[in-house]
C-alpha cells in the first residue's frame, strides 16, 4: 500500500512538472493513443498498478507534448473490434484502432513483476505507415526509483526516436448534442462514440467531399439516419435524435361535450409509433328550457392506435386508432332510469404537430353505439354530422 501511494504521489508531481514543458513543446500537433500497458506477471501480487504504469507513460508523452486521446474517445472502436485488452495486444489491431480515432501515434507495451524485479517492453507505432517507429526493454527494480528510471528510458530511448513518417490520414469531426451517442458510416463502419461534444475519425478509405449517410444510434432515442458530406475543413453539426418516450396523456375537448373534461393515458407498446389508450370523459349536458332535465354523462374508453408514415422526428405526424367505449347517463328526474350505451370506436384519424415538450392534435372520431340494453342513443352513428371533433394536447416521458 505504501509503495502504491508513493508511487501515485510521484506520478502527480511528474505530471505538473512535465505539462509545463509540454506547452511550448513541437510535438504538441502529434495525436497518440497509449493503450493500456498489460501485466503479464505470473502471479496476483501485481494487480493494481497497470493503471499506475499507464498513466506514467502517458504522463511521460505529454509531458514531452504529444497529445493524448482520451480512452473515452476510442474504447467504443476497440469493443466493435472485439479487441482484448487483457493481454498482448497484436500491433494490427492497435494500429487499426489507433487509425478509427484518428491518432499519429500508437503506444503498446507489457510488463511482469516478479521477485520485486520488473521487466517491461514499450512500442511506438507509426499509425500512418503501420510500422514500428521505436521501442525499449528494460529490466530493473520495481521500488519508488523505478518511475523516474522508466521517464528516463522513456524520454531518452523511446520518445526521442520517434518518427512520424506515413502520410497522415485526414480527420473528420462530427459535433452532436447527444453525448454517447454511436456513430457508423453507410449504417456498417463504426467511427466511435462522441465525447465532449466532439467525434473526431480518419479518413482512410473514403474521398473527402463524398457524401454519406451517417447512422446514429444511443439507447432511449431514435436511430436515425443524415445525409452528410465529409469534410476535413470544417466541423459537421449532426442533428440531435428524438427521445423515446413510453407513456403519454391527453387532454382534450371534444364537440357535443364541452361541458366537462377528458383524459386518456396513452401506453406506447413501439415508442412513438403504437399504443394501448385508457381513458375516461365527464360532461353535462344542459337542457334546452329550465324545466327540462339535465344530463350528466360518464365515458370509459380503450383502444388501439399508431402513427402512420412519418417519424417520430418529423414535426407533423398523422395517425389513426380505435376501440370500444362505455357512456353512462344520469338524468337529473330521479324516476328515470340509468341509461348505458356501448359503441364501437369505429374508426378516428388525427393530424398533430409537436413542440418542444408539448404536441397539439385535431381528431375526427367516427363511433357506432350498438344499442344494446337500456341505452339512449339507440342504434347507429352517435353523431348526426358522423363525427366528432376533438382538440387536445399531448404530454409525453
């Protein structure tokens, strides 16, 4: 424990001393990706210092000005290769990774501690040319001199041979709003996920100037897909996607029922695209003179709905639904009876167009009362215009 404290103390100060240098440093344009440096000891007692070790080394190329490429930047295009980390790692697969985001400069290595010896190997890769540009082997005591022995190394054996000598690869950045989010060319090449904003990728294979389409994909929103023309010149703005919502609510009014209110719960079985509803109305109905009676009327309702041909992003959407429904009538005359009207919800279609946070929508609904037991309405379309207008609001999470 105490030599894994000093250790980290001394890394700490190896990393102030050294990012001071690096802002004046020439190298500061070469992009490089430090892969973790592996342990391969024969035994558990070095478990906990890999990521001691790789952050000496990555300290050590920053401090000498190289910048670095965050793990978060590259670890998506090391999954989708199904790249293991956990042992030596072949240099094709680093270089290949190191090329998807878009790095000059490639660092494997390995290391065993055993009888309190260390013996560790650093390569740098030439991401352009794909060859070896430098590398050392070192062996020695693992103690608290052992990380300025292996700066040491490092600055004069390691990084001093390094020569960036492949044609660089032209990079691309893409800048979305949607943090995470997952980014393939052609719906099939995976260039990585964007961090901070950003998603920066070479160009290896494709043209700049090509036009492309880019498939996005991140849990609880909508893929999508964009037409875009890679460029190097300049940043590409990706459209943000649409959030899946699962649940929804609408309050509405409807004509003939003015007096009164209506809700339904929308439960989305697809979200956005088709749904179970539940829901219920209670209006009144004033009569024609004073003398006359009042109605009060309840409506239980469910049913079945979808949006048709547009997407969930699209500001407009049509869709049509239906179900069965129940009205229940009380009369203000306490010698009249309760009267029931089952119907059909034959058919309703609706035109709605979204804003942030909010959705308006006009209905057409076309229900059949059936006229079975004691009923009102008899037999027959339950509107005499054959429809029923409604206007409402939709709330969706």
């Amino acid at each position: 424990m105490r030599l894994h404290t000093g250790l980290t103390l001394i890394i700490c100060l190896t990393l102030g001393v050294q990012t001071a240098f690096a802002q004046q440093s020439p190298t500061s344009g070469i992009r490089t990706l430090v892969f973790p440096i592996q342990d391969l000891s024969p035994t558990e007692a070095s478990q906990g210092y890999q990521g001691t070790i790789t952050d000496a080394v990555r300290a050590a190329f920053s401090g000498q000005g190289y910048s670095m490429i965050v793990e978060a930047a590259w670890s998506s295009l090391a999954e989708s290769r199904h790249l293991d980390l956990t042992g030596a790692l072949p240099a094709s697969d680093a270089v290949d990774v190191a090329r998807a985001a878009g790095a000059d400069l490639a660092v494997t290595g390995y290391y065993t501690i055993q009888n309190d010896q260390i013996h560790y190997a650093l390569q740098c890769w030439d991401v352009g040319s794909g060859t070896l540009t430098s590398g050392i082997e070192e062996t020695g005591p693992f103690n608290l001199a052992f990380f300025s022995a292996l700066s040491i190394a490092m600055t004069d054996r390691l990084i001093a041979r390094v020569s960036i000598v492949g044609k660089a690869t032209p990079r691309v950045v893409f800048t979305s709003p949607n943090e995470g989010m997952q980014v393939l060319l052609a719906g099939e090449l995976d260039v990585g996920r964007v961090t901070d904003g950003k998603l920066t990728f070479s160009l290896s294979s494709v043209t700049p100037g090509t036009k492309v389409v880019v498939h996005k994909v991140l849990a609880g929103y909508h893929a999508a897909d964009q037409t875009v023309t890679l460029t190097t010149n300049k940043e590409i703005p990706l459209s943000p996607l649409v959030k899946e919502h699962k649940l929804g609510l609408e309050l509405n009014l409807t004509s003939g029922q003015l007096l009164g209110v209506n809700a339904t719960i929308r439960s989305y079985a697809v979200p956005d695209w088709f749904f179970i509803t539940t829901g219920g109305a209670f209006w009144l109905q004033p009569p024609a003179q004073l003398t006359a009676r009042v109605a009060v009327h309840k409506d239980l309702f469910m049913g079945l709905g979808g949006y048709l041909f547009l997407p969930p992003e699209s500001p407009v959407r049509f869709g049509a639904s239906t179900g069965v429904g129940l009205v229940t009538t009380f009369m203000s005359t306490a010698s009249l009876p309760q009267y029931t009207d089952y119907y059909i919800d034959a058919v309703n279609v609706w035109l709605e167009a979204g804003f942030p946070g909010t959705t308006f929508f006009l209905r057409e609904d076309l229900r059949y009362a059936l006229g079975l037991g004691t009923n009102l309405l008899g037999q027959g379309w339950m509107s005499s215009g054959m429809s029923e207008t409604t206007l409402g609001v939709l709330f969706k999470w």
